[in-house]
C-alpha cells in the first residue's frame, strides 16, 4: 500500500475556485480502480488530501490522468505556496 499525503495551501481571495477544482478532482479520483482511499480534509484555506494506493503501478496512472495534470496546471497562480506532496509507507 503506497499513502500519499498532498497539502494545498489556496491563496485567500481564491479559496471557492481552489475547493470547486479540489472537488472535481477527489470525485474523478476515487473512481480509479488502484484508488483505496481519496480523503478530503480542509481548515480555512488549507486542503490536505489523504490519499492510499494499491500499487505504484496504478499511482503511476493516476499520477497521468488529465483531470490531476490540468489541477496542478490551473491551481499554480490560485496557491500561495507549491504544492507539497509526501508519499509514504506504513511501517508498523
């Protein structure tokens, strides 16, 4: 199982647009069959998506399905800061 933890931190003025993108993308994701878990958690303008995976192979295509390419694409002048992505194993 691969975790990926991915932290968006939106500039003020564009938190609605930010969330409206984030949500298409969690609804597109967990249709991915290697998808076993797309958790959405927000605080003011901070989103952090939990995310697990099967395989590498299937976080592969996730990592090139159009709708995450055009997210990264159309978020860069909406966040304040570059996105922080952390993929991780569990360990005990």
């Amino acid at each position: 199982m691969i975790s990926i933890t991915a932290i968006i931190k939106s500039k003020q003025e564009n938190i609605e647009q930010v969330r409206n993108m984030i949500h298409h993308l969690v609804t597109e994701t967990r249709k991915e069959a290697a998808c076993v878990r797309y958790d959405l958690h927000t605080t003011e303008n901070i989103f952090i998506i939990w995310e697990e995976w099967k395989d590498q192979a299937g976080l592969d295509i996730h990592n090139n399905q159009s709708y995450l390419l055009d997210f990264i694409k159309q978020s860069e002048n909406l966040v304040a800061l570059p996105i922080q992505v952390y993929k991780t194993f569990q360990t005990l």
